[in-house]
C-alpha cells in the first residue's frame, strides 16, 4: 500500500476516533510486504511471502490512554471504539501526552524503488549463492542455519496535535551460521550478519565467507586454560554481552521506575574514556534508519556516551514529560502496541588501534567469537560460555578453544576496558568494534 492511502487510512481513523470521544488520538499504520528464505543443514527449507497492513489507534480521554489496533481494514471502526472505551476505563496521568508538530526532515536512502520488482525466486537464488559460496571453500562446512529475506512497506503516522508522516522503506538481510565437521572433530559454530536498503547493493559473499572461514579456523578445538585475566570480545560477542545491559540503563523509562543503575549518572563516569557510543537513527544505509519514531518525533543523532561518561537517556514523549527533559526521539514498537523506548541505529565509535595490536599486547587472554550468556541488568553480573573462541599466548592467537566459561562484572568491564579496535562489524542494527577486557575469570571446561 503506498504513502498516500496510508495516510488516508489513518485520517479515517483519528477522525472516527475523535466522533467516539477521545480528546486527542495517534493512528500508526504500517503495511509490510515480506519475503523470507530460511537454510538449515546445508539446504532450503523454507521459502515464503506474506503481506500484512496493521493500524493501532491510540485514544487519549482526559489523560487516560487506551490503545488498539487491527489487521483488517473493514474493522476500524470497531478498533476505533475499542480504543476510546479502553481509555475512559483506564487511570489518569498527566503525563500522557502527544508529541507537537516539528519539521519534517526525511531521511533519503532508506527505500529502493527497485526492490518492488524483487520476487521471491530473487531471494532463493541468493540462499542459493550463501550454499554456493560454503561448498565451494571447503566440503567438510555446514551452513547449519541462515537466512535472506526482504522487507518492503510504508509508515506512516497522524496525530490530533497535527503530526504527520509517511514513508516507504525497503531492507535486504542476510546471516550465515557455519560450523565445520571433519570424522569426530566438530568446529565452533560463527555467526555473520549484513543488510542492506538497495539492491544493488546485496552482497551475501562477504558473510557467508568470514562465518565459513572462521568455523574452518576453530575445527578441532579442544580444552582451553583457566585464568584470571585479558579477553577481547568479536563484534558478535560484543553485542551479546555489553548491549542488552546499556541498553537497559539508557531507557529512560526503567530510570523513571528507579531500576536503571545510571538513574542519578548523568555526567558521570560509567565506562573507560575509550567508550563512546551513539545511536543514530539517520545513519545511511542503516538497518534501523527511520525519518521519524513511534509517535512522530524525527529521529536525530544521541550521544549516549561520550569518554565514558554519560551524556543522555533514550526518552519517549512520555517519559521526557515526566522527567522534564527533552525528547530524543526513542519511541519504538509497532502498530500491534503503545509506544515503548528502543534504539534505532545503536554504534559504539571505533578506536585508533587495530584488533591485531589489542591482541599483540596479551601475554595470556582469550578471543571469544560467540558469547552463550547473559548481564544481571541490575547487579552487571554475567557468566556463559564461549561458544567460539581462541587462546591467546605471547601476543599471538595459538589456537582454537570449546567449553571455556568466562564471567565477571559489565559495569565493571566497562570501566576498566583497555582497548576498542578501529574495526568495526554490524550485529542487526548494532555497530561494534573489538574490545578488550581485563580482569575476567577465565575456566576450562
């Protein structure tokens, strides 16, 4: 469905909304074309294509809110009075509010006209070339799981105050898993990921490549060391363990509920001065780059971190009004739910030294590829497995390692964090450089 009959089905809505009895109303509306190409074990398993369009209304009754939303457009109606009844049955708070008009500034590149002549046997001759590529480096590797898929739809987004938007989008994602298998031996398992906005630019060799080379690379590993000492985390392990928890202490809504451990840190040291980290929601080319949030806020570059300290929360309108501060345009969600808070495109800046000098600085560490683990988003305890990695000895990486755990503190590995590496790889919609740890309990399986 294009822009314009969209915003028309939103119009529709809010007007059928404000007749039911809501002062002010918020219709969201995404249609979504998607095709999907999934490979387990060396083969094509499934291969499909769906259209959905979703409308949620969001009702507002002397500051109590009620939200609903549909799939069928011959239903509206009856979403509409939903919403609004749901909102005269809810509690008060003045701090439901909606978002003022602002200048639409749209964001260019993140839609390829092209992409609507793409057709499903487009996605499977590109799982296609992901086996290919695999069979062609080496026969004893598996793509043991992956994916190419489209995404092509159109936002768009009204509210009573006079907001509006709309915008089509396209995206091309692509993951490999390899593991390599020669008589008993069994490699570690590496994950790869990219997207892409264009089609011209869908490249799936790249990913496919570095997670098969780097299965080949660890096949035959055996037990590592235990220690207490230096680990370098990949982009992949990176993600795994440090994000969930930033992200955590940066939603402004968990600082509202007191369950942010960074609540009272603003201007703070809460990592090394090797840290910074921006989301950036207009980043080119970026998977998650939008013109505009869940409720209309255009979205803009937010220093999270800058030299380690803290220099902002992610804010909806909701919390920013309670908080009373500015909005940074974080709302996130679809059209099945009320507005929450997320990142859009979350990067950690990269540093000034490659991951071979971090490396070459170790007498004893390990590289972890893959992290199979989790944070304690309140304590910052976090333990697990390396699921890929590699002993480092005399500033060299030796050889492949299996079953080794690491545990430790995030809040204190981010503060005394060595080294972040100039190289940088995008996990989803995360970009990550290498970073060296200190301090981590190192054990043998």
């Amino acid at each position: 469905m294009n822009s314009e009959k969209l915003i028309d089905l939103c119009v529709d809505a809010l007007d059928r909304t404000k007749r039911k009895g809501a002062d002010e109303v918020e219709v969201y509306a995404e249609s979504v074309r998607t095709i999907t190409v999934a490979i387990e074990k060396n083969d094509l398993q499934v291969s499909r294509a769906q259209k959905e369009t979703m409308i949620g209304v969001r009702a507002m009754c002397k500051k109590r809110v009620g939200f609903a939303s549909t799939n069928d457009p011959t239903t509206i109606d009856e979403t509409c009075a939903d919403a609004v009844t749901l909102a005269k049955a809810s509690p008060a708070d003045e701090n439901n509010v909606l978002p003022q008009p602002e200048k639409s500034e749209y964001v260019s590149g993140i839609y390829d006209p092209a992409c609507e002549g793409f057709t499903i046997d487009g996605a499977i001759e590109q799982a296609m070339k992901m086996l290919d590529i695999a069979r062609s480096i080496d026969k004893r590797l598996i793509l043991g799981n992956g994916e190419f898929s489209v995404h092509i739809g159109t936002r768009a987004l009204i509210n009573s105050k006079g907001v509006s938007w709309s915008e089509p989008e396209s995206l091309f994602v692509y993951y490999a898993l390899a593991t390599a298998r020669e008589g008993e031996k069994v490699s570690n398992m590496d994950y790869q990921f990219d997207a892409t906005r264009n089609a011209d630019s869908i490249d799936v060799e790249p990913i496919t490549r570095r997670a098969c080379e780097n299965a080949l690379g660890s096949l035959g590993a055996k037990k590592g060391e235990s220690f207490n000492g230096q680990v370098v985390l990949s982009p992949n392990a990176a993600q795994s363990l440090f994000a969930s928890l930033i992200l955590f202490q940066a939603n402004a809504k968990n600082v509202l509920r007191g369950m942010s451990r960074w609540k009272d840190a603003l201007g703070s040291a809460v990592a090394s001065d090797l840290i910074t980290i921006v989301d950036d929601g207009r980043m080119p080319d970026g998977v998650g780059t939008a013109s505009f949030d869940r409720e209309g806020v255009a979205h803009k570059r937010l220093n999270l971190i800058e030299s380690g300290k803290l220099a902002s929360f992610m804010h909806n309108t909701y919390t920013a009004t309670a908080l009373r501060m500015e909005n940074t345009g974080h709302a996130a969600g679809s059209a099945r739910s009320v507005p929450g808070i997320g990142p859009s495109n979350f990067e950690i800046l990269p540093g000034e030294r490659s991951k071979d000098e971090l490396v070459a600085e170790i007498d004893k560490g390990v590289l972890v590829t893959r992290f199979s683990g989790r944070a304690d988003p309140v304590s910052g305890d976090f333990s697990g497995v390396a699921k890929g990695g590699y002993l480092i000895e005399n500033g060299r990486i030796s050889r492949p390692i299996s079953g080794t755990l690491i545990a430790g503190n995030t809040f204190e590995a981010l503060k005394s964090l060595s080294g972040v590496s100039r190289e940088q790889e995008r996990v989803f919609s995360l970009t990550l450089p290498y970073l060296r740890l200190e301090g981590i309990s190192v054990t043998a399986g």
